[in-house]
C-alpha cells in the first residue's frame, strides 16, 4: 500500500512579494581600512568600526529569472568602500547542518573553487575533480555575482543583476578591462574634509571599477543557473584590490546569511495553514489512491493578490480542486496557478485533491489490516493526530486516513 503522507509537508506553498534577505555582521576577518582609492581611514573610525553594527538587506524581487536580481539596502557600512555580492556552496563535508553538495558544484563550476582542507587557496576544476571523493579534502564553490560602492557615510541602495561571474574587482587605473570584462561602474569620491571617518582632507576624486571575467565561465551579464532548488550563504565580501600594505585587507567576508532560492526564481513563499490532510486509500490497487489537502490560507492586511501560485513537490498528478473566491487556476511545469478575479487582504478556504501519490503511511504499517491510531504527523512545526477507517467497497478493502491539527 502506497498512500499518505511523507511527501504532504511539502506539498503546497503560496507566493507573495519579495524575499528578503537579512545579512548578520562578522567580526573575524583580515579587513580593510580603506577607501575605494587607497585612502586610509581614521585611526578612531578603524579601532570602533564592526560590521556587527550595520544593516544590510538585500531584496529578491525579480521572478522568472534564471539568476537572482534585486535591490541591496545597506547602512553601516563603511564609506566609498566596494562590496562583492557572492553565492557560496555548502558542502556536505564541512559538517553543515543545511549542505547542498549539488549546488555547491553548480556554484563551483560556474564560478570559482576554494579548497577549504587541507592548505586553504584557491583552486580550479581540475584540483576539485581529482580530489572532490578524497578523505580530508573540502571544496567551497562561490560566485561573484555583483558588486557596489558606498556612499560617503557608508550607505547604499542599489539595484543589481547577479548574471555575472567575475574574477575579482579592479580599479581601471590598476588595470585596464579587456573586451571579456564587465562593464565600468564610474564612482565619484566626494571631498573627506568634515568626514569622520577620515583624519585627512583629501579632495574628490573619481574612478571606474569594473568585474574581471571569471576564465572559462559565462561572459559578464550571460550568467544562466540550471533549473532547481539552491541552498547557499549570501556573501558581503570586501574588495581588497590586490592591497599588500598596511590596512589592505585580504577580501575578508564582512556579513552573511543563509539563502534558499528556485531557478526560475520566484517571490517569498507565504505560507498556508493547513487544518488537515485526508488520503483515500485502495489497499488492492495502490495506484488509485488519493489525497486531499484544506486548510485556510491567510495574507497580510493591504496587500492584493493579483496571482497565487501553489507548488507542488509530491509525485502525483491533480485531478480536480477547489478554491473559494477564486478565478481560473491551471497546471504548468509542476507549479498550480491561480488567478482571482477580485481579491483584497483577508483569507480563503481552499481544498486540492491529488490523484494517483506516489506516497508512504508511517512505518510499521505497510500492508497491515489495522493501524494503531493516533498516527502522527508533523507539518512545519505544527502537529497533527490520525485516524484511519476501513471498509470493503465493491469487494476490495479500502479506508480513509485523516490528520487533523491539534
């Protein structure tokens, strides 16, 4: 008997607005003191500063895409400084609780390697593929997908496109771009008198930095991800320029966050509130089971929904379903969609039936004639209680289970 319900927690997620990214401040790093051009900064700006204190959100806005675009909203950061934006992998050998060795592959061979054990450097495809299954070595995939400059008082907010995988960063007067390099970003310094950051006036100054191309991997702006489910850490990572003197810096990460998206990428995912699960279960035909899912679903005050989506990540194929209040709903590349004709804040009673779940009842209870009851299950943190009933139909043995939130 194949039947309810190890795949229902993920069975139905609903979209709405941006997801937004919160990145927490690092305090171990070989940072950098100063400014986009070289200039130091105060003795009493380098001895208070932590990246602890500032604020950086970057806002995943731009759905349909197959690579992540947005807004980066940040203050407390330091001032005239460059920032890289990077996607980096989680590999399962470092001992993360959330390791995704898939992406960190995709992000790896379509970025750059670092070899986290043993001798941490750089590294390259070759040095990954030799040695990736070897006992004791540890690969760490990344991206450079973007990049900004701050405001004098270490601000900014600024609009990126993450379809680039850069090298490093480079100021054209350190060097000039070649014809496979992104594009100049010209930035203008203002005057430092009257800073607090800065002990010296130094006059404004203007310069152009720009992305060198990644060798071998996607030209600047042409960056594709494969289709799927990614699980990484967003990176602020310091530009350092190549800077070996004194307060230059060793392109040390200045804050991070873990991040989770899909390619296409689509908006935050709000959830549903799921009030209970019923399969129908056909003990002799196991291909003829069903499952419905209802529960209420609920948004915030203000907001409109011009379009609901509802993902859906068993194996199965939907037959019928209902939601109240709504418009047309049809099935595409996996994602159900619905379209309301005419729908404000609130919350709306739905109901979905899927036919023909390829799914698992607890264990300990396949091909028995009776289940202990109450079954458990749990569904984002929430606990449900089961039931099940049985009876012969038309010859064959057949039942109902049913979980219902406590």
């Amino acid at each position: 008997m194949r039947c309810a319900l190890s795949g229902v927690p993920a069975i139905l997620t609903f979209v709405l607005a941006a997801q937004d990214v919160v990145l927490q401040g690092l305090t171990d790093g070989n940072y950098r003191f100063k400014d986009i051009g070289g200039q130091a900064y105060a003795l009493s700006f380098t001895s208070d500063y932590s990246y602890v204190a500032a604020n950086v959100t970057v806002s995943l806005d731009s759905p349909g895409l197959e690579y992540l675009a947005g807004v980066v909203m940040a203050s407390g950061l330091k001032p005239n400084f460059a920032y890289q934006l990077k996607l980096t992998g989680n590999p399962s050998k470092s001992g993360m609780s959330d390791a995704d060795d898939a992406s960190n592959e995709v992000f790896g061979y379509r970025g750059r390697w670092w070899r986290l054990q043993p001798n941490p450097a750089n590294s390259n495809d070759a040095d990954y593929n030799a040695n990736k299954d070897t006992p004791g070595y540890v690969y760490e995939g990344y991206i450079l997908i973007a990049f900004f400059v701050t405001d004098q008082l270490g601000n900014a907010n600024v609009r990126f496109a993450g379809n680039n995988s850069y090298h490093v960063l480079w100021r054209t007067d350190q060097r000039q771009p070649s014809q496979n390099d992104g594009l100049p970003l010209d930035v203008s310094v203002p005057d430092t008198t009257d800073n607090p950051a800065y002990d010296a006036a130094v006059p404004a100054r203007q310069f152009s930095l720009y992305g060198e191309w990644e060798p071998t991997r996607a030209l600047p702006g042409t960056l594709e991800l494969p289709l799927g489910h990614y699980r990484c850490r967003l990176f602020l990572t310091e530009e350092s320029f190549h800077d070996t003197g004194p307060l230059g810096g060793q392109w040390a990460v200045a804050m991070s966050a873990p991040l989770g998206f899909d390619i296409p990428t689509m908006e935050s995912l709000l959830p549903l509130t799921i009030t209970r699960v019923r399969a129908a279960l056909n003990f002799a035909h196991p291909r003829r089971d069903f499952v419905w899912v209802s529960g209420t679903l609920q948004w915030p005050a203000g907001e409109k929904l011009e379009q609901l989506k509802v993902q859906a990540s068993i194996l199965g194929t939907t037959r019928s379903f209902t939601l109240n209040r709504f418009g047309s709903c049809w099935l595409r590349d996996g994602i159900l969609q619905l379209r309301p004709p005419r729908l404000g804040s609130g919350n709306a009673q739905f109901s979905l039936r899927i036919s023909h779940a390829t799914l698992s009842l607890p264990q300990g209870s396949q091909h028995s004639n009776t289940l202990e009851t109450p079954l458990q299950l749990t569904l984002a943190g929430q606990e449900y209680v089961g039931s099940v009933s049985t009876r012969q139909r038309r010859g064959e043995k057949a039942g109902t289970l049913v979980y219902d939130r406590k």
